[in-house]
C-alpha cells in the first residue's frame, strides 16, 4: 500500500496539468464565442468545443461567476459578460497605437466620408480592431471584432509582408484561399501581391469579398521593416483611379505619423 505522503505527492504533480487543461478549455470557449458573436445554449457550446457537458456547465458557471460571462434571454444561454469589455478598455488605454489608431480612423472617416479600419493579425487572421462607417447612404459591411482570411483583403498582403513562402503558407489554408463567391486565389499569385505590396508600401484589391467595393490598405510599422497594423479604406469599386489616388496618399500620411521608424 502506498504511503499517503506519496498519494499526495502523486496528485500534486497531476494538478498542474489539469489545470492547464482546464485553461485550455475556457480559452476554447471565449474564442468559440468570439467566432459565433452570438449567445449560445451550454449543450452547442459543449458540442462546438467538443467538451462534456458537465465539464463546459462548472466552467461556464465559475465564468459566470467572475463577471466574465453572462446568462442571455431566458437564461439559457450564455455570452460574454461586462468584464471582459472592461478589461478590453483598459487594453485599448494601455495600448498607444490602439488608442492612436483608433482617433485616426475616426477623423479619416469624417474627412474622406468612407468606410475606414485598423487592421492587425490576430491568431493567423485578418481583424478589424477598430472600425468608422463612412457618410454614404448604404453601409458597407465592415464591423470591429470582424475576422477574415488574409487572402481575401488588402490588408492580408501587408501584414505579411517581409515573410518566406513556408510562414506564409503555415499561415493560409487552402479554405482560406477561397472567396465568398467560391472563386479561388492562386497561392502563388497571393504571395506575389505580397512580395509587391512590401515594395509599393501599399495594396489595393477590388471585389474580393463582394464585387462593390475595393480596399485600400498602407502599413503602420512598430519598428523598421515590422507591419504591425494596417490603415484602410473601404470604398465604392467604381471610385475613380485619381480619388483612388489621393485617398492612398492621405492613408500613408496618417499611417506614417503612427508609425516608429518605418
């Protein structure tokens, strides 16, 4: 028989890893959130995270109980609760570009009257971290949180700028190179708008999510040759080469003014 000093020792050295597994799991159930943006019944989001249910109810309630998540419409669903978009705060007041960035994005969407964004990678993807409709009478899909694959926007081929074809593919998936029309990218032509959207310092791509609108994307570096984030604009497909330019030069100019040492 085992002494009871060893039987503890022996769960002490199990407990780490149970709870690592446990932070596993509540990791899996934010980001299947986040990727719903919506309330969910506890038995689909055992199902989407593929947990017991029993397991997903004691951390969903434990959640709950931190604030972190909140019971939705009749009580039998569950999303995210008001501490998270405090702490989100706080990561926006602590974050210089962030918080930069999103006052540029404010002013060019009442300057230029377009759709504008802050882009940055986010777990391989494309996010908007902020976004500012423009002034024009129909509203162009565009929404803060909103993750999209790299290949499908201008934004994409910036911010993997400077990377060798294996970090790029590592990155994309074959599902990723496919449009919402069902058309589908070459990789060899995406990481070749890549390698020259790193040169001209700018991209533009045209009806890639939907065939009216066309994006227009320059870099934000936080240090020489490092991407980390992208300014765009979202406009009409039919927007004029010469405003097309002119909305380029304007993005470059309040990207540079956020940028340290590009």
């Amino acid at each position: 028989m085992q002494d009871s000093s060893v039987l503890a020792a022996s769960a002490d050295e199990k407990a780490p890893g149970s709870r690592e597994k446990g932070l596993n799991r509540v990791l899996e159930i934010l980001e299947f959130l986040h990727t719903t943006q919506r309330a969910i019944g506890i038995g689909d989001l055992a199902k989407g995270v593929n947990a017991p249910r029993s397991t997903t109810y004691t951390l969903v309630r434990s959640l709950v109980d931190a604030g972190l998540l909140e019971m939705a419409g009749d009580g039998n669903r569950v999303y995210f609760g008001k501490k998270l978009y405090l702490y989100g705060m706080d990561y926006v007041r602590g974050n210089d570009l962030l918080r930069r960035g999103r006052q540029e994005v404010d002013h060019l969407s009442r300057e230029t009257g377009e759709t504008s964004e802050l882009c940055m990678l986010q777990s391989g993807r494309y996010t908007i971290v902020h976004s500012s409709p423009g002034s024009r009478p129909f509203r162009i899909s565009s929404a803060t949180g909103l993750q999209i694959p790299l290949p499908w926007t201008a934004s994409g081929r910036l911010l993997l700028a400077g990377l060798d074809r294996a970090a790029i593919e590592a990155m994309v998936s074959d599902d990723d190179l496919v449009l919402p029309d069902g058309r589908k990218l070459r990789l060899d032509d995406f990481i070749a708008d890549i390698a020259k959207a790193g040169v001209t310092g700018y991209c533009v791509t045209s009806g890639l999510v939907d065939a009216y609108t066309k994006c227009l994307a320059v870099p934000v570096f936080s240090a020489p040759g490092k991407v980390e984030a992208t300014m765009c604009l979202v406009v009409p497909i039919d927007t004029s080469e010469e405003r097309t330019a002119d909305l380029i030069g304007l993005l470059r100019g309040r990207a540079a003014g956020l940028s340290i040492g590009a």
